[in-house]
C-alpha cells in the first residue's frame, strides 16, 4: 500500500524500544489522525537479546502488521543492527546510536548516527530516556507524525515525575537532525 | 472529546475490555506467554467491578475454578497458551457434559510442547475441536484484529451464555500482542446476554431439563439445590446407566450447538463477488491475506478472502457454496495444515483446495499467499 | 462433660438423617463393611449441629468411591473430576463466599492426583473444610495402591509389596498452611462428629482425614479376616487420641496414629483477604 509508513525500532531488552513503538503509534493514531499498528517479537530475556518494535503508520486501514519494506529503521545495539537493518527499502532511513553501533551496514538507505545513549546519559542524566531521545531524532528525520502529538504521547506515558526530563530528552534528539535533510 | 475515549491497546488488553463488558466477573488461571496480560489485566480490573480473580496453582486449577465460579452465578473465563490449552482440556469436556457457560481464551503460540512461547501460530484449532476426548459441542471464535478481540469476547460471552457451553476465544500471538487503536464501547452499543434463570419452584427444577435444548441454569446458593456431575446423567443432574438417556443426553449437548450454528456462524467476505480464487483463513493470517487481495485486485486478478470469525462450528455452508464458484481455495494456516482438511470435506472436489503452511514462528506473508495464489489465476 | 438434660434429648430425638439426605438417591454404591455411610452419618450430625442451611452448603468432591457422596445429600452439589474437587471448590467459594464449601474427596483424589490442589488450597486458608476419606487404595478402580498404602502392602498394582512411603495428610495439611487439621476414623463416630463439627465451625481451610479402612480391596489382599476385624486392627487399635496420647508413655504410642484436632491456629482467610485488601485498594486506586 503507497501509503504505508514502516518504522523498525531495534535495541535490546530493557531499552524501551517496545515503549518506544508504542508512543510512535498513539502519536500517529490517538494525538494525530492517522491510523497505527504496533507489533514486536521479542526472545525470552526481559533484560538484553535483540528485540524489534514494528510501528505501521497509514491514513487507512492497515492490514497486514508487520514490516515489509521498511522506511525507517533505529538500531540501539550492534546486534539489533546487523540481524534486522535487511528489511530497509531503497531510499529508507537507518538511524543508529552511534556510541554502539560501529558497523554500520551499507545499502540504499540514508544512515545517521547520533550518540544516544551517551546523550541521554552524560547530557540529561538518565541512560533511561535514550529510548525517548532517539525518538525525537526519528520524529524529525521522518516527519511522518508531528512534533506535537509525539510530545502529547511521551507525556502521557511517563510519570509526572519525569515529564520535563522526558520533554528535553524528546526535544534534544529532535534538536539533532534539525540540520539535516 | 471523542477522540478521547480513542486508546491504543494490545489485543489482549482488548480481551480484558471485551470480558468486563461482557458482564465477567470472575477469572481463574494461570501464567503463560503470550496470554498472560490477560490475566493482569483481569487481576486489576475485576476488584474494581465487584469482581473475582485468582492465580491458581497450574492450568488445570485455572480452567477448574473458573467452572466453580461460574455455577456459583457469575460469568466466568480463563485465558492460556498452547501447553496451557493442553492441561485444561479434561475441564473443557467436563464443562462441555455439566453445560457449564465459560469462555476459554487461547493465545496460539507455536507447538507441540513447549515448542516457541514469543512465536505466533494458528496450531490449536484441532486442539479446540478435538483436545478433549469423547463427543461434544465446540464453538470457537477467531478475532483477527485488536478491536474485534474485544467485540469477539463479548460474543463468546453471549454464546457461553446462551447455550450453556463452554466458548474458546482463539487468537494467535500476533493478534494478541499487537495494538490498534480501539474506542470502547459504550454500554448498550454491543448485544449482551445472560444465561436464562430458573423460574420454577425449586422442586420442579431439573439442570438439564428433557423439555430444552437448553435448561435454565440456577446458580448455586439460589435455593435450587440440584446436583452436577462430568458422569453421564439424567434430567435432574444425576447419573444414570440407562442407555436411552445417555444416548439422549450425548447428542442433544451436540444439537444445541449444531441445530442453531447458521446463527453462532460469522464469516466476512472480501473482494468474493467475481472471485476465481478465494483464501480461506483467520487471525492475523487473514490480515496478511487481505493485504494480498488488495494488492491483486490493484492488477485486476480476481481474488477474494473468506474469513471465518466462527472457526467451529465449521462454516460447512459458506465453504461449500464457495466451492462451487470458484477455480481454487487456498488456505494459509500457521500450521502444517489444520483447517485445510475442513476445507477440503466442505467443497467435496468442487474445486482445488491447497494449503499454505508456516511453523518457523513467522508469519505468512502477503507476498507467500500472492505467490500461493498466482498459481491459479 | 455432656448434662443429663443432653443425654436425654439424645436418646429421646433420633437424628433425621432424611433431612439432609436424597432418599430417592439410595442405595449407596458403597460396599458392606466401609466406612463412608458412617462418616457421611457423622457429618450430617456435625452439619445439624453447627446450624448450616441446606441452602448454603455446597458440596464438592472429585472422583473416587467417596466423591460420590454429593450425590447423597440434599445441598448445591458438585460432582467434579478426579483430583480437582479442591479446586472447583476454590472458584464456588471465591465467587460466593456465604456459601459453607465442604470438600469430599479421597486419599488418591486429594493427595495423588489433586495433590497440587490441596497444598495451594491450604496455602491461601480459603474457608472450606476438606474431609480426605483415607483407605489408602483406589477402591473404584479395583484396590491399587495410593499415596496413604503402609509400606510391603499388597495392593493390585504392589503385589510384592508396597515400597513407596505412605503420606500423611494431617503433615502435609500442616506443612501447606492449613489452619485446622484433625484426624478421626469411622470407628470412632462420636468422636469423628464432634472433630467434623469444629471443622465446620472453624473461619479458614480446615483438613480433616478420615481413615475409613476398605475392607473389599485394602482388607482383603491384605489378609484382614472381616471388615470389623479390619476396623478394629487398624481405626481402634491403630489410633491414639492426641488428648489421651499426652498422658501415655513412648512405647504404648509407637506405630499408633494420632487423632483429634492436632493443629489449630487463626490467620486471614483468603476470600476475606480478598475482599478487604484488594477490592478495597483496588477501588480506591483510580
């Protein structure tokens, strides 16, 4: 379907990339008016492994769930890299924490590289909010939901506690790709 | 705001929406992947509605209370997973002989045994059918996306209900774990349906009363005191040696179910009006599929999808009528081929019926049911 | 110590067993010579006793010889599989927790197959009062052995002897959390009424075993000349009372089994739990 948008999100347990998936998908299809599937598979570790979050984002209905040629693509780990970057159409995004991934997989994608974890970790204190940050890198990287319903949908899943840290750590990654086309 | 009331939820989070709705007030199980946020979510939800929830000590104690909750007046379910489905199945005949209303959830992961807990299959619905021994009623639903788990349980619930039986909600791991935004409905916006009281004065009240296909049920504690037993039995709950009431008794619980089943049926059609092909399939199977026959229509190969919402009783009729109309079924499962065989009863050799099978704990692609399907156009 | 005004009324009002059986039920399956009319006798007396309505009283029971006794008796009965007696039991109660749950079941059905059942049941003190009917052989399925058969034991399935250890239900009550645990046999029918009575009465699971000896499978491959001879070798002179059996000397106790209630202590109980503690947090928490 031409209007289907895939995004992988990849990381290893623990990281939020399921969470991750889950806030791209209320942004699409509760704070925006796009519909949205999320699915995953995942291994036995709750903690560590590959895992892989799939979001389909259409303006109509949505049938089959899972990727098949994927738009945009983030990679936390290595691992996660190299076992699930093959998926990538022609033209696609591959967005990579850069303080993990050294080898970056070649192919007719764009690939950026942004330091993630240590961001979230040396610049906002929390190695916990890499999942959010790389999300506003993707929110600006594929435009394919708004800042805004993004923003709505972080919000609505942290604890009030952490609401401004979460707010700068979607910010901070959005702030990345402000420069980049 | 109507937006509102819009959530993104996981399918089994939909089950849990779906059972609350449908008036469940009691749920017993026990822990397994990919089933187990139903049984969290029923554990938070039900003390909230007035309702009970307990984990018991395996499956066989999740299936065994739930029977107990719900002859004490309340509807009741249980929810588990392949070797979980396996463990409960004496308790599914037990409340299939007793007419026991109950809803069974089951979340398909891949078999046998153990076999791939976080890996989506379609590998039970022999199981529902055939899993417990002797002869007996099935009805079992397949919801193939996250709102219709919800509306699925509601009618698996009424179901139960209405025919006094137990009712297997079965979905595949896919299904189960993905989310979709869904609004919930508001009461009185979905049918819900009790189980008949009893009426009568208490000494005049048999459970399985000669003159119904289906009996009011009494909870316990309403002063019907009457007897219930997984033996063959009379009217009046107990049991009998008499071969004519056994005789009796064994195909009316059949009956009930396959005397009123154009009723208990729910098939979608999609694109079968010219159809030279048709896919028969369920779950997110059907999703896959429904994606291939847009995907052909687009090149204006004529192909079409019948999606059974009600996989048992089998949909004989709409299978058979299909049959004749069109050059080849084919029939993508996630299994080394189950409903295949139903398939191939139902349309008599009116046409080709083939299967198309998966078991590495992938899904069925839409290109596979293209390729599959290609073959002939 | 019972007045003479008691005494009278006993010998003056014979118990109307009829009131809590269904007559048109009998005859019993059971065998001449067992015990499980007369425990069935002394729980009725025990359930006239302590007041229960008919009405309220649901009776559950697995599969065995004994777990046909719902069939008997003219409460909310229920008749389930073999080994999950207790756990049906569990889902009545948690759904209703004002009916009075009494659990019929025997060694096998309780502490073979049903054994998971039985310790978890234990574990929460949900209020039911389990009656094991122990006569350590499978006599339905024709006199094998079970979980409660001595040690060198003839049974069809020992016939060169029992090697497996027998279980102790009253132990395994105990050890699982069980907060009444009591012994009586159908020797001691007086008794026995009074031990089922204060199971009844007792807020939490109460576990009462029952030796009830089967004279037609256990007594004869076991090479007991009647079904009395077997009662009394095994219920009377088997048997000590737990009371009596703090005044008696090691030696007169050895390879005698205790009865009487050896183990009563109060702790929540699971349904009141339920409803006190988690309905209550969970509507308050939005």
């Amino acid at each position: 379907m031409s209007d289907r948008y895939e995004i992988r999100l990849s990381g290893s347990g623990g990281q939020g990339m399921i969470l991750a998936g889950i806030i791209m998908a209320e942004a699409a299809a509760i704070y925006g008016d796009k519909n949205a599937v999320q699915s995953q598979s995942y291994g036995p570790e709750s903690r560590g492994g590959a895992s892989k979050a799939e979001v389909i984002i259409s303006e109509g209905p949505i049938d089959y769930p899972k990727a098949t040629a994927i738009d945009c693509m983030l990679a936390m780990t290595q691992e996660a890299c190299t076992k699930y970057h093959h998926d990538i159409k022609d033209g696609g995004i591959l967005i990579v924490d850069s303080d993990s991934v050294k080898d970056v997989p070649q192919g007719g994608f764009r690939v950026h590289g942004f330091p993630i974890t240590s961001i979230a970790r040396d610049e906002l204190g929390k190695v916990i909010v890499a999942n959010i940050v790389s999300l506003g890198a993707m929110t600006g990287l594929t435009k394919v939901v708004s800042y805004e319903s993004v923003e709505q949908a972080v919000l609505a899943r942290v604890p009030a506690a952490f609401v401004d840290l979460n707010k700068k750590a979607l910010q901070r990654g959005y702030e990345l790709t402000r420069d980049l086309k | 705001m109507a937006q509102k009331k819009k959530r993104l939820l996981q399918g089994n989070e939909a089950c849990v929406e779906g059972a609350l709705y449908a008036g469940c007030r009691f749920y017993s199980g026990y822990p397994i992947t990919p089933s187990t946020e139903v049984a969290e979510g029923m554990s938070v939800r039900l003390p909230k509605v007035g309702g009970k929830f307990i984990q018991m000590e395996d499956e066989i104690g999740g299936i065994a209370a739930a029977i107990g909750g719900s002859l004490a007046g309340l509807k009741s379910m249980t929810a588990t997973s392949g070797p979980g489905f396996s463990l409960k199945q004496e308790c599914i005949g037990y409340a299939c002989i007793a007419e026991v209303p109950l809803v069974i959830v089951d979340v398909m992961r891949g078999g046998p045994a153990t076999g791939y807990p976080t890996g989506p299959s379609q590998s039970d619905i022999m199981a529902a059918k055939w899993g417990t021994h002797g002869d007996h009623p099935v009805i079992a639903v397949t919801p193939s996306s996250v709102p219709e788990i919800l509306t699925e349980t509601v009618r698996a619930f009424n179901l139960a209900e209405k025919y006094r039986t137990p009712v297997m909600v079965l979905y595949d791991e896919i299904v189960g774990h993905m989310r979709e935004p869904l609004t919930i409905p508001e009461p009185g916006e979905l049918e819900v349906v009790d189980r008949e009281k009893a009426t009568c004065k208490p000494e005049e009240y048999f459970p399985y009363d000669d003159r119904h296909l289906v009996a009011p049920l009494a909870p316990f504690g309403s002063g019907y005191r009457f007897h219930v037993t997984g033996l063959n039995h009379k009217q009046d709950g107990f049991p009998t040696n008499d071969p004519k009431v056994i005789d009796r008794n064994n195909r009316r619980i059949i009956e009930k179910v396959e005397t009123d089943k154009e009723r208990i049926w729910k098939n979608e059609e999609t694109a079968l009006d010219d159809a030279e092909v048709a896919i028969f399939t369920i779950g997110s199977t059907a999703r896959s599929a429904r994606f291939a026959v847009n995907e052909l229509r687009k090149s204006g190969l004529k192909v079409g999808l019948l999606r059974p919402l009600t996989i048992w009783p089998f949909p004989d009729a709409a299978v058979a009528e299909l049959s004749k109309r069109v050059n080849a079924i084919v029939v993508p499962e996630l299994n080394l081929g189950q409903m295949v065989h139903e398939v191939e009863r139902c349309a008599r050799g009116n046409c080709e019926v083939e299967a198309l099978t998966r078991v590495d704990g992938e899904p069925i692609t839409p290109a596979q049911i293209m390729h599959a399907v290609r073959k002939y156009l | 110590m019972s007045t003479i005004a008691e005494k009278k009324e006993k010998v003056s009002v014979p118990f109307d067993y009829n009131k809590y059986l269904r007559p048109n039920k009998l005859p019993h399956i059971w065998c001449p010579g067992c015990g499980h009319g007369i425990v069935l006798k002394a729980l009725l007396r025990a359930i006239d006793r302590a007041g229960l309505e008919k009405d309220n009283i649901c009776m559950v029971s697995g599969i065995g010889c004994s777990s046909r006794t719902p069939g008997y008796v003219d409460f909310n009965t229920l008749h389930t599989l073999h080994g999950r007696a207790m756990a049906f039991a569990t889902g009545v109660k948690l759904a209703k927790p004002e009916l009075k749950v009494i659990v019929i079941t025997g060694d096998g059905d309780a502490l073979a197959i049903g054994g998971n059942h039985f310790i978890h049941a234990c574990r929460r003190n949900i209020d039911m009062t389990v009656l094991v009917m122990t006569n350590s052989t499978y006599g339905m399925t024709g006199g094998q052995y079970s979980p409660t058969t001595p040690l060198d034991a003839i049974a069809t399935t020992s016939r060169y002897g029992n090697i497996e250890p027998p279980f102790d239900a009253c132990e395994m009550a105990r050890a699982s959390g069980a907060t009444f645990v009591a012994r009586g046999t159908a020797y001691h029918t007086i008794e026995l009424e009074r031990t089922i009575h204060d199971a009844l009465v007792h807020k939490g699971t109460s576990i009462v075993d029952v030796i009830d000896a089967c004279p037609t499978y256990f007594g004869r491959a076991n090479k007991y000349k009647s079904a009395t001879h077997m009662m009394e070798l095994i219920e009377k002179d088997g048997t000590v009372n737990v009371k009596q059996a703090e005044k008696l000397p090691p030696e007169k106790l050895e390879g005698k089994v205790l009865r009487g209630v050896l183990h009563k202590v109060e702790r929540p109980e699971y349904c009141e739990q339920y409803e006190n503690l988690i309905m209550q947090k969970a509507a308050a928490k939005k």
